[in-house]
C-alpha cells in the first residue's frame, strides 16, 4: 500500500512538472527574424529561409538592431524600420535630423516602440501599421516599454498606452505635481503607480483605469 502510494504521488509530481514545463514553453515565442547588415543593405531571414533586403543611403547608418518573435527592426541616423513574420515587407519612417541620437527603443514580438523627444511611434505586428502621437515640448520621458501585445510611455505630465490591435494611443494626464512611482508591465498590461492613483491599461482597453489612492 505504501508503495502504491509513493508511485502515484511520484506520478503526480512528474505530471504537474510537465504541464509546467509546457506551460513555460509556450509562453515562449522563438525568434524567427535574424537581421544581418552588408554592402550597404539591411537583410532580414525570416524563418532561415526567406530573405528581404532594404537598401541604406548613401552614409547612412544602423544605430540600432533588433529581433524578438515575429517582429525584427532597426534605427538609423535618418530612419526607423520595421518587418515582421507577416508583412512579407520592411515599413520604414523617416525621422527628423535631431530625433534617431536619443531616442528610446523597445521590441517585444508583437510590438516595436520608438520614442523620440517630439513623439512616441509604435508598430503593431497585428495591424501591421505605424501609430504616433506627438509628445509635450516640456515633458520629460520617465520609461518608454513594450509587453507582447501592448505599449506604454510615460512622461512626467502623461501616459500613453497602446493595445497591439487599437488604432490609436490611449492617453491619460497626470498632475502637476503627481510624481510616477514603481512601473509594471506584463504581457498584456501595464500598471503604474503615482503619487495620487494606480493606474493600469491592458491591450485591449479603450481607457486607463484607475484607483484614488488619497
């Protein structure tokens, strides 16, 4: 009987960690764009087979490469791409002279976010298009992050939030003097706290919620 006991609990335990070994496998999504630069070009591998070059101007240069998932990207010293697993395309930006020498970037496998000092850009994987919103001449950027499927920048009078399917940046103001504390952001949610609320959006919202704290 003790026997039988301690082979079913066995059983048991082996079963529990491969669900959650499973679990954690799927939560994984496997880079499948590997980006390489040569004579000039910028070449995306989509899936080790397919490849699709976009061509560099003339002294133009790669500050930035990145893959993640289904999404790869890159940022020159006068424009932003993006490709992913879908579009077949690389969709590019043009950017002022002063914006590509500061600007944040974030890459998670559905969402690639660019934030310079006039304006936050974002490409959904799943719209397959650039959203932007313009940003206050005097604020100042406290974090700009991607989670899978949604995007958030905040700056000390705003934030802004995306889903990776809404058309547009979801804002919500903050205080003159409300301060943003601890930022947390997960695969589809975003929560911040500030000095007077908790503030959270998640990716298929159409407004930030909140909770008075004061």
């Amino acid at each position: 009987m003790l026997r039988y006991r301690i082979t079913l609990l066995t059983l048991i335990l082996f079963t529990i960690l491969g669900y959650t070994i499973s679990s954690s496998a799927e939560d994984d999504i496997e880079d499948l764009i590997d980006i390489a630069e040569s004579k000039g070009k910028v070449i995306a591998v989509i899936n080790g087979e397919k490849s699709i070059p976009v061509n560099l101007r003339q002294n133009e240069k790669v500050i930035w490469s990145e893959s993640s998932g289904n999404l790869g990207a890159f940022l020159t010293d006068s424009r932003f791409f993006v490709i992913s697993t879908t579009s077949g395309a690389w969709h590019g930006l043009r950017l002022n002279m002063d914006e590509p020498e500061k600007a944040i970037t974030s890459l998670s496998p559905f969402m690639a976010l660019l934030v310079t000092s006039d304006r936050a850009i974002c490409y959904s994987a799943k719209t397959d298009k650039f959203v932007e919103a313009r940003l206050p001449l005097f604020d100042e950027l406290v974090t700009a992050e991607t989670g899978r499927y949604v995007a958030v920048v905040i700056t000390t009078g705003r934030a802004l939030g995306l889903g990776v399917k809404s058309p547009s940046f979801i804002e919500v103001r903050l205080g003159v003097k409300e301060t943003v504390g601890d930022v947390k952001i997960t695969l589809n949610k975003v929560t911040f706290r500030t000095s007077d609320r908790l503030l959270s959006f998640v990716a298929n919202g159409y407004k930030w919620k909140e909770l008075r704290l004061k």
